[in-house]
C-alpha cells in the first residue's frame, strides 16, 4: 500500500474500514454492544449521537487506546483491533483526539514534527507542511511559538495539522468543533470539506449534528452503545428522531 | 508470667500498632507519601527521654512534650512540601529523617548519648503507682486491674463530657470541628498521666501517679501492698492496650468526621475535593500534623519500654519497615494496619534462621505486593466489611437506611 | 480572628527562612572543630573538590530528571544503580588490568575506558530490566504504588549487593599481580611436566592422588617483561601436612625481575586435597599504578600557584580534570539529545501525554526504556567516576549520593538537563565548602535543609517551568 516516498494509494470507493459487531466494556459497564459499520474511500463518515453513546469509545477503540472485548476492525484488509496504538497509527490511520490533546509544552513546529514521526520521507514531510500551510495559514504565522499558548481555535488547526502529518490513508476528528465559537466551528467544518475534496477519507465523532450531517455523506446514529439510525447525511437531517433528538426539532 | 523477651515482642508490637496507624492516616487516607516517618519516632523518643531524664518531668508532660516537638516538626516539613503536588514530600521527609539522625548524633553526649545511645531512660515500669503498706497479693492483683479500668473508664466519660461541652463552646468562636480531636489527643495524654508518677532518685523520693494519689486518699492503700511483677506486667499491658484502642478510635472518629471525610476526598481527588470548598494544603497539613503526633506517642512508648534507644534504630530501615507494615496490611485500613504491625513486627522472630536474606525477603514481599495485590491484605476494607458480625452491621444499617 | 487564617497567615511570612539561608554556611563553619574560616587556598581547594562532587551528582542527577520527566516516577532505585556500576567497573577493571595491561601491554587508560564502558552497557539493561519487570506492570496504577515498588526495589538491591559483594567495603588501592606458573612431575628434571598458571596469590586446590604420582613440583614468576629462575625443587610428600622451601638469600636470582622467596604448600588428608601457596615473592614493580600516571607510577597533576592552609601550592591530579570535562561533554551531548533529535521531543510529548503521543506513532515502551538506559548508563559512568577518586566502593554507597543527586534534580528544576548540571553544581560545591569548614558531619543534613528551602521559595527549580496540572 505504501510505495518508496510514503505515498498510500487507495482506490476510490473501496472499503477501508470496516468494523464489525464491535464490544467493548469498562469492568462492567459497556459501552458498545456490537456496532458494525464501513467507511469508504474518498467519504466523510459521522457518527452522531448523545454524551456517553460510545462514540469516542469506538474511536479509542478502533485506534487501539481501549481493549475490545469482541468483534472486529478491519483496516486495509487488516485486522487491526487490539493491536498497539503506535502500530496501528503506522498502518495510516490517524487521529485527532477529543480534546485536540496537543503537546502543550512543546512549540507548534514541534508538535508538527512529531505528527511526521512515522513519516521517514524528508521530501514528503515537506509536502506535507506546504499542505497545511496552505490551508491554515495561521498555523504557519504560529510555528515557533509554544502549543499551550495559542487560542482554542489555534490549537484545533495544529491538532488536526498534527494528524495530516502523519499522511493517513483514514482520518479520525474526535468532535473537532469541540469548545470553538460558532463562527470557529463554521471553518472547520469547511476546512474538513477541503480536506476530503483533496482525496482524504474523513470519519468523524461530532456533537454538532446539524453542522457535520451537512458536509458528510454518510452518517450513524449511536444510541447506548448500538448503531440505530443509518444512511447519507442528507436523510438523517430530514430524519425526524433525529431532528427532534440532536437538532433541536 | 510471661518471659522478658516475649513481653517486649509483644510490647513492640503494640507501638508498632500506633506507629502504622500514624502512617496509614497519612500514606493510606490522605495519599501522602512520607517515606521518613523514623525521623518523627526519633523525636518522639529523644523528646520524651530528655523531657523525663535532664529536665526531670513526670510522663505525661514528657509524652505531650514528643507529640507537640513532632506537630512542630511536621508544620517544618509539611509546610513547603505539602503545598506541591507530587512526590516532593517522600524526599523532604526522607531528608527530614536523615537530618534528624545526623542531629542527634552531633547533640551534647552527656544529655541525648551520641551515637551510644540514650541509656538512663525510666523504664514504664518505674511509673505505676506505688501504694504503700504491706498485705496479700491476689486482692491486690484483682484490685490494681478494677481500680484502674474504673478509674479509667470516669475518666474516659470525663473526658467525653468536657470534649463535647468544649467543642460546643468552641465551635460557636471558632467553627469548625478542630478542637474535637484536640480533645481527643487530650484524653490519651489523661490516660497516661492516670499513671505517671515520677522516678524518685537519691534525692527526690518517689511521687506516685495521680492514681497513686487517688489510691492515698481513698485509703486503700492500706490494703495493699506492692503490687506482684506478674500483675504488674499484666498493668503495663493493659495501659498499653487501652492506648492502642484510643488511638485507633481517635482516628476512627477524626476520619468519619468532617474534615476526616475531606482527607479521604484529597486521596481519591484533590482537584475535585478543592471543588468542594476544602481547603486542601491546610487539611493536608492537619492531617499530616496529626499523624507525626501519634508517631511522637509511638515514640514516647517506645522510649519508655526498651532499655536503650539510639539515632541509628532510627533509620531509613525503619521507614521502610514501617511502610511495609502500611502496604502489607492495606493502605487505607485500620484493621489492615494491625496485621501488617502484628505480622512484620513478629515476621523477624520467624525469620531468624533466614539471616541475612531477611532484608531480601522484606523488598521482594513489598515489590510483589505492589505488583499484585497493591491495595495490600485488606485494602480499604475493615474487618466490619468482610465478617458482617451483627453488633457490628447494625451501624451501617442504621445508615443505610437514613439514606 | 479565625485559628486557621492565623496560623496560616504567620506561617506565610517566611523571612525567617531567608535568615536561615544566610545563617547556615556561618554555622556550618562555626562547628566546625576548630575552624579558622576559610582562607583562599583552601577555598580554592574545597571548590575544586565540590566541582568534582558536583560533577558526580549531575550526572546521577541526569537519570532521575530524565525517569521523572517521563513518568512522574522518584526512581529511588537509581542510586543503586550507581552503586552497581561502580561495582560492575570495580570487577571490570580488575579483570581487564589483569588480562589486557598486565599480560597484553595494553595501557591502563584503555582498560578503564573499556570497563566503563562496558559496566554502563550493563547498568544500562539492568535498568531497562528494572524498568521491565517492576515498573511497566504499573504504569496504569497509581503513583503511590510505582513509587513504593521503586523503594522496593532499591532495598532489593541494596541488601542484594549486600549478600553478593559482601557488606564491607572494597579497595582500589595498588594490589601486586602475580602470575606464578607451576609445574609438575614425575621426576627431577620435569622433562614432560604439566604446567599450570595461577594468578594473583590465589590459591588451588589440587586432589592428593593426582599429585602423588607427580611429587616434584618447582614455581616461578612470570609477566611480560620476563620470567624469573625456576625456584629449587620441591618435593610433595603427600604424609607431611605442610610443606615449605625456603630459598637461601645468595640464591635468589639478582638478575631476574621478579624475586622468589619461599614456596610452600599443605595438605588437607581429610579431603585429599593439597593446597600450593607462597609465602613471599618479591615482585615490586608490578604493582598497578593509578590510571593517569606517570612512567614512576606517580599520579599525574599541576599545580596552582594558590598555597593551600598546609603552605604548598595546591595540587590538581588531571584526572579530576577528566573527571569534570567527561561529565560536560555528556550533559552537552544529552542536552542536544533531548532538544534537537526526533527521540528528545518524542519524549518530552510522552511526558506531557501518554495517550497522544502514542497516536502519533510513538512506541512508548521502547521511549521509556530508552531513557531508563540512558539514565543508568549515566549513573554507571558517575560510579566509575566515584569508585576512582574515592579508592573505595560498597553495596550501601548508592543511598545518601542518589537521594542527593534527587535533590540536586529538584534544586535544578526537575526534567531539565542544565538544570541536572547547575543543581549537581550546587549540591556539590555546598557540600565541599561544608566539609571544608570541618563539619562534615553536617554535609549531609545540609543538603536536605537546600532542598526543603528550594521548595519553599522556588518549587520549580531554578531551570523549572510552571506546569499547571491537568483537569
């Protein structure tokens, strides 16, 4: 899948992620009862549903930070669950975690090196940055100053410019919009839209269901731990338990 | 009778009851790592035996002279260290204890004994009450024990009812329910003064304790005579026991009061118990204060009852036993720390054939205790949470229904 | 007037601390036994010495600021890792002055590079050993837990140096290397005689019946520089218990370069055994001679033209030099380490957030174990380094430097590497001019008392950043 310059290649439409009759569990709480669903290549996937659905569970899950009890996560025709996180992140995904989780000790510039750790390619860690200056120049303006010092949209940008550098064939956004003002959330959002426009398939957690079901093309409802609701994210906007539940009516 | 070896086994173990609990309040139910805890027995040891020997008090002031030279301490030590988070006061105390030893090294000979020891020291035994006359012995077995658990008892009751009546006083001016267990320490230290006399020497004869007196005035000590070494031994034990059991209440009482519940909260969450409106460097720093005072009263005991003490039984071995004792039984337990007091303190006696992979033994039990089984033998449990015994149950229930 | 607010409120008001600052140096030089102040040569002179104290405790310091940067965790077993590199070099050294100077000619300088380096490889996987079995297990727990698994260990390995070293201390000092070959036959002229080497005064057993067939036996000394004549022949009367030929002064050979006094040996009939011994053997010019000296085995130094309090010019070995010049170049190279390369940030963002740093492809395990390695390395070089200048070494060395080293760490701000090196530089120095003034007895007691004043006026450290803790 990676030729010599670090390159993924993924055809367009094909599964790349597939998980299937997902369980996991803290002690005896459980937190997903057997959730299945796919993202294909080239698509923004949401999962949406209310606090403590499971939703950043599954997303720990799939990254190998929480242990599954049973089911599978097929990455890439790889079963990929209950493997280490520092392995599974060198398989290509990536993610920005809940919280965006930034080194806030360490300067941006520094926090976008280490992103390109698994990235061995000089050339392309480059590319990769001239990206992402492209499409936040703020993160370019802030690039020697220290992570615990930049704004909560700031912090956002370079996290999810974190995940870029690690040039994942899937990126995981856990509630992206998380703690931003509105007007915030907006560009994100469209810089989610950008990213996927430039080939980058995107699985997303939100919150913000009106926001996220309007850019993605897919989209799940998680409802205690088990996937109700499905279909494009056009449908589930006009779903009317989904108005009444996460949009307010 | 039993044989001077055993009676000081068992004399140890009772001390080291005390001592654990001081720690365990500390390490067990405020998450506070002192790891030079020696160092406070030191002072409670030095404090009392100078007290006592170069300035000639009688006990009880000797032992109320190591538990306030301990809170002392402890406001030293706990003061800058308590206020970080973090390990720093493992270290600071580690150094404390350290200092402490080389200080005691370096003071006058002729008063604290160098690296010798502190040798002229009363024993416990040169403190109980000296009746005079001459009459039968087994009346006067009989006699000793019912006057003292009488006399013990008023005293207890007194003690209940001045602590109440002062803690409603001074709850009005002060708030709060700090005095409560100011009271407390105050009943342990009337316990002790029950039974200080003090030692007569060439020139000052022999003062009986204020039991002695109480025994003059009710003239019966015309019935008695010189109490037999057996009833005296069984004397020693009982006082002892009846300190071990005020101080385990004591701190029963501080932690199912207030500001107890609020160290419990510090261990399980400082952010969140500082969210509740606890002040949690100051309660941290009571609590601390709290626990080196009853390792000053372990101290005072214990340098009433072994012959001889010196600045290098005051070790970092020492520390480490004494964390043992803590971690074995269960780190925040009270039943815990008497099984980890009883079993360390006889563990050596065992072991004496083992030589010396006992040290070896002692670090490898520690580590795979952390490793497997890290909350210790009870962990937070008391015996009251495994044997559900009714007399003991009905408490619960009675609060669980409350609920 | 609230109790609390009171009290708090006195306790706050810490001048009473700065005074203590100011007042603890006089003190410390009034204790002293008759202590004259300091005059400039020995000023001059105890600096020196605190410079190289200074030097040991940083690079001590190094391994916990590192191990605590990472996890949070107090490795109080890190000074006795110090102790066992010291140890470790200690046998090491032995064992290559014996088979790489003595009989290679290979220089002294080399076999102590060589046994340091091989002693911090082995500190080095011990720790990540260490690491491995007692700390990873814990990691999820909590902190009270790792940090009493850490005094376990640390006991573990104190009383465990104790049973395998033995409890006194060991000594560098000079010893004489002796090579004895022996041998054995039938007859008296050991036309086909079995040889046999013996090394350094050690005696071997040999069974009684192996011997009785070949009674005649004769010894001498060997090295590289020639062997001495073959001493008269000795007769193994397996009936007699001990056995002994005196050499009559005119025979020893003046020519040779070693001398053979006397040869004797005993028999055990009860285990069959014979033991050969030597009573004396002369062998003068093969003592070991300090590492860094001269052809006369004189250590090498300069001299300052500073006359200390005995009124000579004070005399600095250049392996003091060394000494300082090795521990900076390993602190500046450390340094660029963890501020420039890929593993120094995937550390510090380890530091800052497990979790996060393992989505960014960071094997955290490997990092951790990483900088167990280095650290113990480290503080196997500062063993080396100590076993050297203090001539002596034992199981217990590693507790009262390794708390210092903490404290140096903390004074230094812990998690900084200038940090480790200043706050080593201070621990040592105090110390050295407290020894100086003639209280030694309170060098120990006095870095505690900079540590519990360090935290109350400056809690970071002197290189230490404010970290405020997470929600």
């Amino acid at each position: 899948m990676t030729d010599q310059s670090g390159n993924h290649h993924v055809d367009e439409g094909r599964k790349i992620l597939s998980v299937e009759d997902l369980h996991v569990a803290y002690g005896a709480v459980k937190a997903l009862r057997g959730i299945s669903f796919s993202v294909k290549a080239g698509e923004i996937v949401t999962l949406i549903g209310a606090n403590g659905a499971g939703k950043s569970t599954t997303m720990n899950c799939i990254m190998g930070l929480v242990k599954c009890q049973a089911g599978k996560i097929v990455f890439l025709d790889e079963d990929i669950a209950n493997m280490h996180a520092f392995q599974i992140v060198r398989k290509g995904l990536s993610l920005s975690p809940e919280g965006r989780r930034l080194f806030l000790n360490l300067s941006v510039r520094e926090n976008l090196e280490i992103g390109g750790l698994i990235t061995l390619d000089k050339g392309k860690k480059q590319e990769l940055l001239d990206e992402i200056f492209q499409l936040f120049p703020r993160v370019k303006e802030r690039l020697t100053q220290i992570a615990g010092t930049l704004s909560g949209g700031e912090q956002q940008m370079v996290a999810i410019s974190r995940a870029i550098m690690q040039n994942p064939d899937l990126l995981l956004l856990d509630e992206p919009s998380l703690g931003l003002a509105p007007n915030l959330v907006q560009e994100i959002f469209e810089k989610v839209q950008i990213l996927n426009s430039e080939g980058k398939t995107i699985l997303m957690v939100e919150q913000n269901a009106f926001q996220a079901l309007r850019i993605s093309h897919r989209a799940y409802c998680l409802e205690h731990g088990e996937l109700n609701i499905k279909g494009t994210g056009a449908e589930l906007l006009a779903n009317p338990k989904i108005k009444e539940a996460y949009l307010g009516g | 009778m039993i044989n001077p070896y055993w009676e000081l086994v068992i004399f140890l173990v009772m001390i080291n009851v005390i001592f654990t609990l001081s720690l365990n309040l500390i390490l067990g139910y405020n998450g506070q790592f002192s790891l030079g805890h020696a160092g406070f027995l030191a002072i409670g040891a030095y404090g009392s035996g100078v007290a006592t020997t170069a300035l000639g008090l009688p006990l009880f002031a000797g032992v109320l002279m190591s538990i306030a030279c301990c809170i002392v301490a402890a406001v030293i030590v706990g003061y800058p260290c308590l206020r970080l988070g973090g390990d720093y006061l493992a270290i600071a105390t580690l150094g404390f204890a350290e200092i402490i030893r080389i200080v005691l090294l370096a003071l006058p000979e002729k008063t604290f004994g160098g690296a010798t020891g502190m040798q002229n020291i009363h024993n416990i035994y040169d403190y109980l009450p000296v009746p005079a006359g001459a009459h039968n012995g087994i009346i006067n077995l009989i006699f000793t024990i019912v006057f003292s658990v009488v006399f013990l008892a008023l005293t207890i009751w007194g003690v209940f009812a001045l602590g109440n009546f002062l803690n409603g006083v001074l709850q009005k001016r002060f708030g709060g329910n700090f005095w409560r267990y100011i009271v407390w320490a105050g009943f342990v230290v009337l316990i002790i003064a029950n039974l200080s006399g003090t030692k007569g020497t060439a020139s000052v004869s022999a003062k009986p304790g204020i039991a002695g007196y109480v025994m003059d005035i009710f003239q019966f000590s015309n019935a008695m005579k010189q109490p037999s070494l057996e009833s005296r031994q069984w004397l020693v034990f009982l006082i002892y026991g009846l300190i071990v059991l005020a101080v385990n209440q004591l701190i029963r009482n501080f932690l199912n009061s207030v500001p107890g519940r609020g160290v419990v909260a510090i261990r399980e969450n400082e952010i969140a118990a500082t969210n509740l409106g606890i002040n949690v460097f100051w309660l941290k720093l009571q609590n601390f204060m709290l626990g080196c005072a009853f390792a000053g009263l372990a101290g005072a005991l214990l340098a009433h009852t072994i012959p001889l003490i010196k600045p290098i039984e005051f070790g970092f071995l020492k520390s480490v036993d004494v964390l043992l004792m803590v971690v074995l039984g269960g780190m925040g337990s009270m039943t815990g720390s008497f099984v980890g007091a009883v079993s360390i303190s006889v563990l050596p006696e065992v072991l004496r054939g083992v030589g010396e992979w006992r040290m070896v033994l002692y670090s490898l039990v520690l580590i795979l205790f952390m490793l497997f089984k890290p909350g210790g033998i009870f962990g937070t449990n008391e015996l009251s949470d495994i044997f559900r015994l009714p007399w003991l149950k009905r408490g619960r229930d009675a609060e669980a229904s409350d609920a | 007037m609230d109790l609390y607010r009171y009290i708090e409120k006195a306790a706050r008001f810490r001048w009473w601390f700065l005074v203590l600052v100011v007042l603890a140096p006089v003190v410390a030089s009034a204790a002293g036994e008759g202590g004259s102040g300091f005059t400039l040569g020995s000023l001059v002179e105890n600096l020196l010495i605190g410079l190289i104290l200074g030097s040991v405790y940083a690079l001590i310091a190094l391994g916990y600021t590192l191990v605590y940067g990472v996890i949070k965790l107090i490795n109080f077993a890190h000074g006795d890792i110090y102790m066992l590199g010291a140890f470790t070099g200690f046998y090491l050294l032995r064992f290559t002055v014996r088979w790489l100077n003595f009989t290679q000619g290979i220089s002294l300088i080399w076999c102590f590079v060589i046994s340091v380096v091989i002693s911090a490889i082995l500190c080095a996987a011990l720790a990540v050993l260490m690491e491995r079995l007692a700390y990873r297990p814990l990691r999820k727990s909590s902190r009270i837990a790792a940090l009493i698994t850490a005094v376990g260990v640390s006991f573990l390995l104190e009383n465990g140096g104790i049973i395998a070293f033995g409890p006194n201390p060991k000594s560098y000092e000079p010893r004489k290397l002796e090579v004895y070959q022996l041998q054995f036959a039938g007859s008296e002229d050991f036309s086909n005689a079995r040889q046999q080497e013996i090394f350094d005064r050690t005696q071997q057993n040999f069974q009684s019946s192996e011997l009785s067939k070949t009674p005649y036996a004769r010894v001498r000394v060997v090295s590289k520089a020639g062997s001495s004549e073959w001493s008269p022949t000795l007769i193994l009367s397996m009936d007699e218990q001990f056995g002994l030929e005196e050499i009559p002064k005119d025979q020893i050979a003046n020519d040779s370069p070693q001398q053979l006094a006397s040869i004797g040996y005993s028999n055990d009939s009860k285990a069959g055994t014979t033991t050969v011994s030597w009573a004396r053997a002369a062998v003068a010019d093969y003592q070991v001679r300090p590492i860094f000296s001269n052809s006369e085995g004189e250590q090498l130094a300069f001299h300052l033209p500073i006359k200390n309090a005995a009124g000579d010019d004070i005399r600095v070995p250049w392996f003091n030099v060394v000494i300082v010049v090795v521990t900076a170049i390993l602190l500046w190279a450390l340094n660029i380490l963890i501020n420039r390369s890929m593993f120094g940030i995937s550390m510090r963002a380890l530091s800052f957030d497990m979790n996060a740093a393992k989505l960014m492809g960071v094997d955290t395990d490997k990092v951790i174990a990483q900088t167990f390695a280095i650290g113990g390395a480290c503080a196997a070089v500062a063993g080396n380094i100590v076993g050297l200048y203090n001539q002596q070494i034992d199981p217990l060395m590693g507790i009262l430097p390794g708390l210092k080293a903490f404290v140096a760490a903390v004074v230094g701000g812990i998690g900084s590497i200038p940090g480790a090196a200043v706050g080593g530089l201070i621990m040592g120095i105090s110390e050295g001019l407290v020894k100086g003034a003639g209280a030694g007895k309170m060098a120990d007691a006095m870095a505690f008392a900079i540590l519990i004043l360090v935290l109350l006026f400056k809690p970071t450290g002197i290189f230490g950043r404010t970290t405020r803790e997470k929600v």
